[in-house]
C-alpha cells in the first residue's frame, strides 16, 4: 500500500501585489498592512506582523521615533545604516549585518542612510513579541558569507539558541545565500507555520515559482523544497 507524504499549502504574496509608496528619498514596499497600507487579507502572518523591503536615499532617514512590544528585526542587503537608541548605541550597519531590537517597555532611536552617494537597500521585519512589557534589547550579528552559503543559518531564535540574535517569541529566522539549482528543505510539523521570503534571485518552493520580493506562507505538515533557479538569497521563518 502506497502512503502519500503530506504536502505543505502554499499561500503566494506575489511583490507585484505589495503595498507601495515612493516618496522621492524613500521607496517602500510593504507584504503585509503597514502606515498608510491596509489590506484586512494581510495583516501578518501568525506572529510575523511587518515585512517592508526599503530604498532610502543618500544621506535621508528616519529621525528619532518610539517603538514598544516589538522584535524589531533589520537586514542590509545594500550600503550602510546608520542607527542611534535611546539605550545609548551608535552604530553603522554594513551590508550583510543583522540588527536586533526588543523595543519591550519603550525605545526610541533613529536609522539614516549612512552614505551621501549610495541608496542603502534594507529589509526590515517586525515579529510580535510572546510577553509585553519586557526590558528593551538591542544586538547585531555581522554575517560571514559562508555561514549561509548553499545552507540555512540561523540567525535569530528564542533566548538560548548558541550565535544566533535572542528574540523574544517561539521564531526561528533563517537565512541561505544558495547558488543556481541548489536545492534546501525545510520539514514543517507541529501546527508550525513558515513564511518564505525571496530577497534576490530566483527560486521554485515545492513547484510554485518566486522572485525578488515575492513571499509565501506554508502550513500544514510535509517538506518544504527550495530550489534556486539563479543565485537566490532567501529568509525563512519558523513560526508557532
């Protein structure tokens, strides 16, 4: 007797479909309801509340502005950033380096496109934190490129997970940098979910094509199967 292996739903987010406002120094694109975006059929996915790809311009930014109960998760694929918070850091984020910020009780802080020639290219996420209320964080984690090369790195989980940011929620963010026709799985079990989120390139998620800025929500039980059909970067996240 011949059993089929479960298979995952998918949920395309094609980019196309994205929020979007460009503002001249800002062009920022929104998966789920953001600002002025709403869309009642994306307003997250599970804990997973904000996914903005944005472009600011040289030398433009954010001034100082508050967050709280908030996993605050930013990812420079491009140039540089500049970020001041209210805890008291200063610091420039480099192309490759993942910033972490609990904004918990309440922070304040403000980011600026570091450069005054380049656009610096950023995904920044939001994940609902599993308690209000906590004592503000920050960290950041400068990736070595071979770390996620052809292989899913870890690069933030809860509290206790060895190298990776310490987020206070049952998430686990993963990132692969992966070649052409490289092929990685993700097995999805436990009433989990998994967001996919393609940041370049080109790759197939169980037969169903995506590109740059595309996304999809996978839930049920089976294997997820990612394979890159051009050099492809992509996040993955593990969600309760």
């Amino acid at each position: 007797m011949n059993v089929t292996a479960p298979t995952p739903t998918l949920t395309l987010r094609p980019a196309a479909e994205r929020g979007r406002f460009d503002h001249g120094w800002l062009d920022a694109r929104h998966t789920f309801s953001f600002g002025g975006y709403r869309d009642p059929a994306w307003m997250g996915f599970r804990s997973l509340r904000v996914m903005n790809e944005d472009r600011i311009a040289p030398g433009m930014g954010f001034g100082e502005h508050p967050h709280r109960d908030m996993e605050i998760l930013t990812y420079i694929l491009d140039g540089a950033l500049a970020h001041h918070d209210s805890l008291g850091h200063a610091e420039a984020l480099p192309a490759g380096s993942f910033q972490y910020m609990s904004a918990g009780s309440g922070i304040e802080h403000s980011e600026f496109n570091a450069s005054d020639e380049r656009f610096v290219h950023l995904y920044q996420i939001w994940i609902l934190p599993a308690q209000r209320g906590l004592k503000p964080a920050y960290g950041q984690l400068d990736l070595n490129p071979a770390d996620a090369h052809n292989r899913w790195q870890v690069v933030a989980a809860p509290i206790g997970h060895g190298g990776a940011l310490p987020i206070r929620q049952d998430a686990i963010v993963k990132l692969a940098r992966l070649e052409s026709n490289h092929t990685l799985s993700h097995e999805l079990s436990g009433g989990r979910g998994v967001w996919v989120q393609v940041l370049r390139g080109k790759v197939t998620l169980n037969g169903a094509a995506l590109a740059a800025g595309d996304g999809a929500a996978a839930e049920g039980s089976g294997r997820l199967e990612l394979r890159a059909g051009a050099h492809a970067e992509v996040l993955l996240f593990d969600l309760a």
